[in-house]
C-alpha cells in the first residue's frame, strides 16, 4: 500500500495532473467554446433532459491525439503506438463511465448540490484522477518491444 502511495505521489502524477489540465483546457473548455461560440454545431436534444454538446465532442476529436501524445511524451516518456491510442481511447470511454456514475452518486444519492453541482463534478473529478492514472499508466506505459 505504501509503495501505491509513493507511485501515485510520483513525478509521473503530478505530469498526469498538469496533461489533465492542459486537456481539459484545450479539448474539453476552449475548442468547444470556439465552436459553440461560432454557433456552427447546434446541440441535439435528446429525450427531455439530456443535451448532447456537439462543441464538446468536436473538441475532444480534435484534441484527442494531442491528448494521447502529451501522456506518451511529457508523462510517462514511451513511444508513440498506434495500438496504445486505442488502448488510451477505451480508457477516456472508462473516464467518462466512472465520471458519470461519481456525478450521479454525488448529487442524486448524496444530495451534494452546492454551486449547482460544480461541487460534485468536481468530487467526481478527483474521484477519476488515481482511478484514470493507473488505466493511463497501464495502457501507456506497457512493456515495449524493441
């Protein structure tokens, strides 16, 4: 436990933190802002409640590879692979899974509404945090063949 401990407080995490938050500056607040802001991409209404952002998944398309390369390159030091961006993909579809059921735990199970809910999408952020490092470090960081 102590040498998970050390693992997660590593140099690698703290990377990990700052990538993250490239990543979400760049593919998850400011390329959808662009867009939305342009009123290019209408968003789809689905069902009653749920909007689907089309700005949102247009900037992760395009961020995405970027995202991939600052985890190979400035976090974890491996080599670019084709195969590991499809192994990082399906873990950016667990991300959002565990993300989700975090946020609906959070507000609906626990009440916890404050700040119209930026305080449980936060709580459900630092929930994923070690959960989407250890994912990205298996998926990234593998054993590679020379």
């Amino acid at each position: 436990m102590i040498k998970f401990i050390k693992k997660i407080l590593s140099i690698e995490f703290v990377k990990f933190i700052i990538a993250g938050g490239l990543n979400t500056l760049f593919g998850g607040i400011l390329i959808p802002f662009i867009f939305s802001f342009a009123d290019i991409i209408p968003d789809i209404q689905i069902g009653k409640i749920f909007v689907f952002s089309m700005s949102l998944l247009i900037g992760y398309l395009i961020w995405f590879p970027f995202a991939y390369t600052l985890q190979v390159k400035f976090v974890f030091n491996t080599k670019w692979d084709w195969s590991r961006l499809g192994g990082y993909a399906l873990t950016q579809v667990v991300n959002l899974f565990v993300n989700q059921l975090m946020l609906y735990l959070f507000k609906n199970v626990l009440g916890i509404t404050l700040l119209n809910g930026l305080v449980s999408l936060a709580l459900a952020a630092f929930v994923t945090i070690p959960i989407m490092f250890v994912l990205v470090r298996l998926v990234v960081k593998k054993k590679q063949s020379n």
